[in-house]
C-alpha cells in the first residue's frame, strides 16, 4: 500500500489529479469511479482539467436501487451533475437501480466489468470500512450484488434526501473481488469521522468486517489520507 499523507482535503484532490493525469497519459482506458462527497474536490478538478476522457469508458461502483438516472438523488445523476456533464466518457456505465429484472441487471453489470477490466479504480471508505455498498460482512469473493444499507449508512447518506426515511435501503453495487480486479486502485479518505476505518484498513487484520482490508492484498493501492483522517494510524 501507497500511502500519500496529505494537510488537507485541497491538497488531497490535487495529488488525485495527478494521479489521474498520470495514468491518462500512460493509456488508462477504463475508470471505476465512485460517489459520495469524498470524490467532489476531486471531480471538481478533473472537470477544469485537461484531460479528454471522450475516448474513456467509466463503470461506477454503485446505485440505490428504486431510483433511475433522472433521479436527483440517483449515483447516475450525481457522476453527470460534478463530472460527465464537464468531461463525457465514450460510454460511462452505472448499475441500474430500476431494473424489474435484478437478476438480470447483476449479470449485465459482470459481463460489462469482464469486457472492461478498470485500469484504476476510485474508492472511498464509509464510516465502517465499507467500499462502495460492499458493508462489514460482505464475502471477499463477491461481484455485483444486491445490498442491504446498514443503518449506519442509510444515516449517513441520509444528509443528501429531504429525511432519512427517503433514502433507499438497498443498493446494487460491485462486489469486492469486483473492486479487486482492477489494476490499480485509488483511494481517498479525508475528515476525522474515516480515522477509525483507514486505521483498520492500513493496520487492522484482512477481515470482512472490514471490507475495505482487503486492499492490503492488492498489488497497486495508493491511499490518500488528509491529517484529520490519519489522526488513528
Ligand atoms: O465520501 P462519503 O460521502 O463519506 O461516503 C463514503 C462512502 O459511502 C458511500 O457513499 C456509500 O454509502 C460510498 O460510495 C462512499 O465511498
């Protein structure tokens, strides 16, 4: 593991710019992208960057299910609003949150993976080491998946809905060995309320009651920490 200690969520967002402009020069041909607010300094900067994604395919981590992408609150509304409406991608890929079919959209969103292989893959980490919607118990070995939100997580995206009985309770997400399969992977944890779970993921045991561990037997992980979140290393 690549760790790259950072003063603050500013400069975090700059050494991920580099690291995408980086791998963009080297070939990178497919992205894994992900949401929440951790990745918004960052797509900020990609968005007034240089860089051409046009020729670029993207696949997302994650989507609520219930929710399609016109949705305000859906992740495929969320990547146009702070990225692809400033730099489309030849296709991005997001799991569709509303297919009748789950079964189906599951499998789909595999054989995408398999014909894409991620040259790098953001991550960020949830309060309790989640990665993507994979929460603590999720096997190692998963590919995409229906999840079930734990209420940590329902609570803590809850601050993006009108209240907290709006926001989804499942989630179709990639699976860990999903996340695993990328070449490279990125990822970004800033603020106080991230200490405990880059502590556990750097320096814990590979468990799946953290599944963010499992970076620890990856062969191309950077971490970016800002001081706040490497206040328990
Ligand atoms: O970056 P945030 O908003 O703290 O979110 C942390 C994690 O929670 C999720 O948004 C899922 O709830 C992940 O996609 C994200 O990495």
């Amino acid at each position: 593991m690549n760790i790259i200690r950072v003063k603050d969520v500013e400069q975090s967002a700059e050494k991920a710019l580099e690291i995408y402009q980086n791998a963009v020069q080297h070939g990178a041909k497919v992205l894994g992208l992900a949401t929440g607010s951790t990745p918004i300094p960052l797509y900020q900067k990609l968005a007034t960057s240089q860089i051409d994604f046009s020729e670029l395919v993207s696949i997302n981590l994650d989507e609520y299910l219930g929710l399609d992408g016109e949705d305000e609150q859906s992740y495929r509304y969320f990547m146009t609003k702070h990225l692809f409406q400033y730099k489309p991608f030849k296709h991005s890929y997001v799991p569709d949150g509303k297919s009748e079919d789950h079964e189906a959209a599951i499998k789909a969103y595999d054989r995408i993976i398999a014909e894409h292989p991620i040259d790098l893959q953001l991550l960020g980490i949830g309060r309790n080491g989640h990665i993507g919607f994979n929460e603590p118990g999720t096997p190692f070995d998963s590919t995409t998946h229906i999840v079930n939100l734990t209420q940590s997580t329902v609570a803590a995206n809850a601050r993006f809905f009108e209240k907290e009985s709006d926001v989804p309770t499942q989630a179709i997400s990639m699976g860990i060995a999903s996340v695993m399969s990328a070449k490279k992977i990125l990822l970004i944890a800033t603020g106080e309320s991230k200490a405990e779970a880059v502590a556990a993921t750097i320096n814990g045991p590979i468990t799946e009651d953290v599944p963010a561990s499992i970076l620890q037997k990856h062969s191309d992980v950077t971490i970016i920490i800002d001081e706040a979140a490497a206040s328990k290393l």
